[in-house]
C-alpha cells in the first residue's frame, strides 16, 4: 500500500476547500447571524421597521443586534445574513418609532411605559432593570416631579430614554378647567423640563391623566395639535395604580390578561414614588413577553 504526503500547497488548498465547504453548508441551515468585524457572531431576532411597512425606505433594525454591535465595538461595519444591513450605527441608537406608524408595524412590539415620574425612589430601579436588559421605554413625566427630581430627569434622557409630558399637577380638576389652564399645565410642564434638560429639548408626546378615552377630554385636542402634541393612551396594563399596595402576582395576571391577541402593545406602568412593586416586577414583565416574542421600541 502506497502511502502520500501533501505538500504545503497541497494543505493550503485543502484547508481553504474545507472552509468554503463549511461557509456553504452552513448558510443553509443558519439563516439569523450577523457577523461583525471582529468576526463575533450575533444572534438577530425579529426585524422591527421603523417606518411604514408600505413604504420603499424601511429602515431594519435588531434589538439585540445593536447591543452586542456596542459592545464588541463593532458598530460600524457589519454583514448581516439575507443582505439586511445596518451601517453606521450611532452609540446610543434605539428603535424609535413615530406613533401614528404603530397600527403598519409588523411583528409583536411593545412600548414600555412610565408615567407620573421622575421619583426618587423608584425610577432608580427601573432605570436599572432596564439597562439591565438593555430595553428603552418612554416616561411621561409631571412638571412639578421634574422640579422636584430634576437630577433624575437628566438620568432618564441620559440614558437614552423618550420623555413625553404628562401635566404639571395631575390633578384634572386643573389642567381641564379651561382651554387656558391646559395649555398654562402643558407650558409649565415644558419649562420645568428645559429647565433640567436645556432649552433645545423638545417632545411632541402627550398622555393625558387617566388617558384620552373620556368624550369630554376630546375638546382639548385641537389645542394639543396646535402645540405640536400628540396624544398617546395605551392597551395594556399591569394595573399598578388600581391597588392599593397590590401583590406582584396580581399585576402579572393583569399584564397577561390585556396583551392576549395583541402584536403592538403600548403598557402602562407607573414610576412614581408609592409604586415600589412596579420596579419589582418590571424583570418579570420583560422576561414574559420576551417570551411571547415581543421585541422592544420607545415612542416619538
């Protein structure tokens, strides 16, 4: 029996026939991995677009993708598999998505909010959990909080977070007692946040104490539009401002309950400083509908 011995070429051109066999084979079972600069694989999950799915620019983006991207710093040259690209990714990008472009989305996305902050107790703690999983969420905050918390309203921006107004007060026997003293609450409220986040910050996110859904709050609208707002409700809730000191167990139920059949979700939490079990429960919440396959947007 004769025996043979590959030359150095000989290796060379076989572990390079052996690679492209591995890279061919392998595109046909794995469809969802992006391959960075540094040749780390990441993972995609669902592709959350950003714009009008009717539209020729859409603009494709991965929650986890973008993550991983800052991390390895690799933010800026990518390959991602079935041609998608996403190219110069800026440090702080997040998925944000205009609100009249929820109801053309596709996929199951959830907006996570928070409402009656900035406190000084529990917005902490869901700042962290949220870094944590590295999620964005949309605060709507009161003017008389933002003076109070200001240091904390800067956190919440800082962290790359949307920010709406909520009123100044809260109190609808105020804010609703005339046209006048809506848009004085709107007003205050805009000052006390460039107060804290300088005068170029600006937001056209609006949610009305006890949401817009009562006809009588309906008048107001036309007011909002002229000061450059839209309003913002929701449809789904954890229930956090129903209870009395309510159990997590409680709050998890009402989740479930409200997102069932629903592929764009809009929760409403709240952050203020008696809502301690809501920053409890907030890991619970996101690991649920992570599992119900829901990725993660901010409002704007």
């Amino acid at each position: 029996m004769h025996s043979y011995k590959l030359t150095r070429r000989g290796k060379t051109v076989l572990t390079m026939f052996v690679m492209m066999l591995s890279l061919v084979i392998g595109s046909l079972f794995i469809k969802d991995i992006a391959i960075a600069s540094d040749g780390s694989e990441i993972i995609l999950q669902k592709p959350v677009y950003l714009s009008n799915t009717n539209s020729n620019n859409q603009s494709i983006s991965f929650s986890n993708e973008l993550k991983r991207l800052r991390d390895n710093g690799a933010a800026n040259e990518i390959l991602i598999a079935d041609d998608l690209k996403v190219e110069d990714i800026d440090e702080k990008e997040i998925l944000s998505i205009n609100v009249e472009d929820i109801s053309s989305l596709e996929g199951k996305i959830a907006f996570l909010t928070f409402d009656d902050g900035p406190s000084h107790n529990v917005t902490p703690l869901v700042l962290e959990t949220l870094k944590r999983y590295n999620i964005y969420a949309t605060f709507f905050v009161l003017g008389n909080m933002c003076e109070k918390n200001g240091y904390m309203l800067k956190e919440v921006r800082d962290r790359g977070h949307s920010i709406g107004v909520h009123s100044y007060t809260h109190e609808l026997n105020t804010l609703l007692k005339s046209r006048d003293s809506f848009i004085n609450e709107i007003k205050m409220t805009e000052d006390a946040i460039k107060k804290n986040l300088g005068e170029d910050f600006s937001t056209r996110l609006f949610r009305f104490p006890g949401g817009s859904f009562e006809p009588y709050k309906r008048q107001y609208m036309d007011d909002l539009q002229d000061l450059g707002y839209v309003s913002v409700d929701w449809n789904a809730l954890t229930g956090d401002s129903e209870y009395v000191n309510p159990k997590a167990e409680i709050l998890m139920e009402r989740l479930k309950s409200t997102i069932i059949n629903k592929d764009r979700i809009i929760v409403l939490m709240h952050d203020s400083d008696t809502k301690q079990v809501s920053a409890e429960i907030l890991p619970d919440i996101i690991e649920h509908l992570k599992t119900e396959g829901y990725e993660f947007a901010v409002l704007k």
